[in-house]
C-alpha cells in the first residue's frame, strides 16, 4: 500500500471515527403528565414507542430527554439552575417565574393550550347563586396557580372579602385527587379547577358546573391560555436554530392533533398510564378534549389580564411588567413560512 494510500485510508478512518462518535446536543424538554399539556404527553410518547415526532424532525445529531414534572414552579426552578432547556408550563408559574428573574430568565415562544377550566358545584342545590358562595370552601388546585388567581378574582369581583386563610368565601388549596376526595365526600362545596378534573368531578362526584371560565373571557371570544411552550433565556440565545425547529415541529404537531384526534387521544392516554399508572376512561378523556383548544397561539391578551389580577388580589405586591416575557419571533418566522397567520 502507497504512503498517500495509507494517509487517505487513516484520514477516512479518522473521518468516520470523528463523525460516529461526535457529541450529540441534549435538548432537556419538561411537561405536566396532564391532558392539558397534549403535545407533550403524545410526543413523549411517541418517543417511548419509537417513533419520536421531534426527534424525527430535529434530525440524528439532537437527542431529547423527556422531563416530567408535578408543579410548575419546579419546572421553572429547572429552567433557572439548567435542568431544562425548555418546558410546557402553565402561565401563572411562567410569571412568577419572570418576575423572580426581573426578566432574565425566561420566554414565552408559543402556545400549547386554551380553555379546560371551570366552577363546579355540589349537586344537592346548596349553591344555586353567585350569593350562595358566602360561607363556603371553594377548592383550587394550588395557593397562587392559574385556577386560584381566576377563583379569587372570580370571588372578589362578586362584592366577597377574600383573603389567604379566610374572608367572605375560604378558598382551599388542594391537590386534584384530594379536591375530587372531599368533594365526593361532601367537604368541599365547589372546586375550580381544570380538565382532565372537571369532567372527573362530574362524571365521578355527580358534580354541576356552575361556571365555564371562557364566559369571564369576552375580550378574547371566550379564549384564555392554560399551557405555554418556554424556553430560557440562554437556550434561546444560544441555540435559536435549534429552537425554531423545536417549535415548527410543534406547530406541526398541534396540527396533526387537531385533525387527527382520536389517534392522538390513544397515544396520549397510552402515555397517561405509563406516567401516572392509570389511564383516564375513555369518557373522562373525550369529555376533558371537548373543553379544552389545541393551539400555537399564546393568547397574550389572557396571561397579562390574569396577571392584573394576581397583583389586585394581592398575590404580586407590585404591578408586573411583563414587557419582556414573550419572545415570538421565532414563531412568528415559522408561521411566515408556513403561510398561517403571524400572532401580534
């Protein structure tokens, strides 16, 4: 063999070397095991089974690793100390989480979900009035989440006095499987909250609803936010090329939901089970999807109402300048080339 024989075949070695074993990005992604966060739950399980729709389109060089999370200020926590790159979080925890950093953390670079909430109430009929909330335990998810800020602010708007640990109404903090728990058990006498729970408390606990949030909504057409896709800060300055393609294969994928629903429910629930153990009846699953919108679009005008009202029921002692918290212009180049409309 030739000296430059042998120079070409050890530089094609190395070549092969260098390219099999080069370092692939990490993309760390983090979601609530919730129908609410659907894009999520049916990406990662399509990653479970294989045949992952972001890996498929970021392309072989990036591997996601799926986070999954019980409260959204952990997420935001692992966004600030880099356990997660980017995460599907509600927008109460996406807020504070802003307002924590002075800005410096966090954007919001899409949408992932609308709607899902409402105001159910016993059925025995003591509650037939907005007056009869007075004297009366209203559960909420948890102190200062998006469901407790619309409850108070829901409460206070009807001439109650309502405070932390009592007032006019007690609102209560509870967990969703305790707030279903009580409510079964005649404890509680309403709870807000949001799909897959609403339908649960219905179905489950012969509950009424007596209010759909999207009637407090008029400004929007009865459309306000309930998931976001957000990414730090230092992913999105570091890694924008990656990041588009993360939210194009986003767009695409709430796309396939919509018009695709019953395969997408399946692969949801099959992720649902292998999450939480137990997948939601078949009944709970339709009754919660026909609640909730699909969506890229961040609804902006409902998180900056929503968080006018935490600062006038005195969860934020200052009024919050969320000038920096959305960050749409990779979306926005994505929908340009996809020729859909462009979010304001």
């Amino acid at each position: 063999m030739t000296t430059l024989i042998k120079i070409a075949v050890v530089c094609g070695l190395a070549g092969l070397t260098s390219t099999a074993f080069a370092e692939k990005v990490v993309l760390r992604v983090g979601h609530f095991p919730n129908v609410t966060h659907a894009q999520a739950m049916i990406a990662h399980g399509l990653s479970r089974e294989g045949k992952g729709w972001f890996e498929q389109r970021l392309g072989p060089d990036v591997e996601v690793q799926w986070f999954v999370y019980n409260a959204g200020p952990s997420a935001m926590e692992a966004i600030f100390t880099k356990g997660l790159d980017i995460t599907y979080v509600g927008p109460n925890p996406a807020i504070n989480a802003h307002l924590k950093s002075r800005g410096a953390e966090i954007r919001i670079v899409a949408g992932a979900c609308g709607g899902g909430a409402a105001l159910v109430v016993q059925p025995d009929g003591r509650i037939k009035a907005d007056g009869d909330f007075r004297g009366r335990r209203v559960a909420t998810p948890q102190l200062g989440n998006t469901q407790d800020v619309a409850a108070r602010a829901w409460l206070a708007s009807k001439g109650f006095r309502v405070t932390m640990t009592g007032g006019d109404a007690l609102v209560v903090p509870a967990a969703n499987p305790d707030q279903l728990a009580l409510f079964q058990k005649g404890d509680m006498d309403a709870v807000w909250t949001v799909e897959p729970w609403v339908t649960r408390l219905v179905l489950e606990a012969k509950g009424r609803v007596y209010l759909e949030e999207s009637a407090l909504w008029p400004q929007t057409g009865g459309r306000y936010v309930t998931t976001h896709l957000v990414s730090s800060v230092r992913f999105l300055k570091e890694r924008p090329a990656l990041l588009k393609r993360w939210i194009a294969a986003h767009v695409e994928l709430t796309q396939w939901i919509n018009q695709q629903p019953d395969d997408a429910k399946r692969v949801l629930n099959a992720e649902t089970k292998a999450e939480t153990t137990k997948a939601l009846p078949r009944e709970t699953l339709d009754g919660a999807w026909r609640r909730l919108e699909l969506t890229h679009d961040p609804i902006c005008a409902s998180l900056l109402k929503s968080a006018e009202d935490a600062h006038r029921i005195g969860f934020l002692r200052e009024k919050p300048d969320l000038s920096r918290i959305y960050d749409l212009r990779l979306l926005n180049e994505v929908l340009r080339e996809k020729g859909l409309t462009e979010i304001p």
